[in-house]
C-alpha cells in the first residue's frame, strides 16, 4: 500500500523504475535464500552419505539425529570429521 502511494505520486517513468527495482530486489532476495537453502540440503546430503559410509566401513555407531543433520548442514564435511574425532575420543551427540 506505501510503495504504491509512493509510486503513485511520481510520474510514470519513474513509478516503472521504482517497481522493477524493487521486483529486482525481491528477486535477488529469492535467489540468496535458494541457494542458502539448496547449500544446507546439498551438505545434508553429503554428510549424512559420509557418516554412512563411515558408520558402515568402520563400525563407528554414530547416530542419526536431529542434533547431527543439523550441524552437518550447517558445516557440512568439517563437521563430520570432528563428530568422528568425538565419537573417536567417546563423546557422542546426545539426542534433541
């Protein structure tokens, strides 16, 4: 309602440029946040295939929980390494 008072006001040239901008923001804003989400699903993916792969080479017994997608998504291979570096020392990752 604000944005079309204002570009109401202004002459039509201008009010075309106020709106494609602003669809060019939103636009910007939607291609930031896919590819923020598709990183978080794509590290998922990766490290939940390497606790696998390790749990199954090695016996570990690293769980599947909330808590490890969680971290694994965010930090993804990295964070694998040290939750079997813990698992190693005998830390394991409680459940949420």
């Amino acid at each position: 309602m604000l944005l079309a008072i204002a570009v109401g006001s202004l002459g039509p040239v201008a009010s075309e440029i106020v709106v494609i901008a602003a669809i060019l923001v939103v636009l910007f804003v939607i291609l930031k946040l896919g590819k923020l989400i598709l990183g978080l699903i794509l590290n998922s993916i990766l490290g939940l295939i390497a606790i696998y792969l390790m749990n199954t080479i090695f016996s570990l017994g690293i769980v599947y929980n909330l808590l490890t997608i969680i971290v694994v998504a965010i930090f993804g291979l990295p964070a694998v390494a040290v939750i079997i570096i813990l698992k190693l020392i005998g830390i394991s990752i409680p459940a949420l």
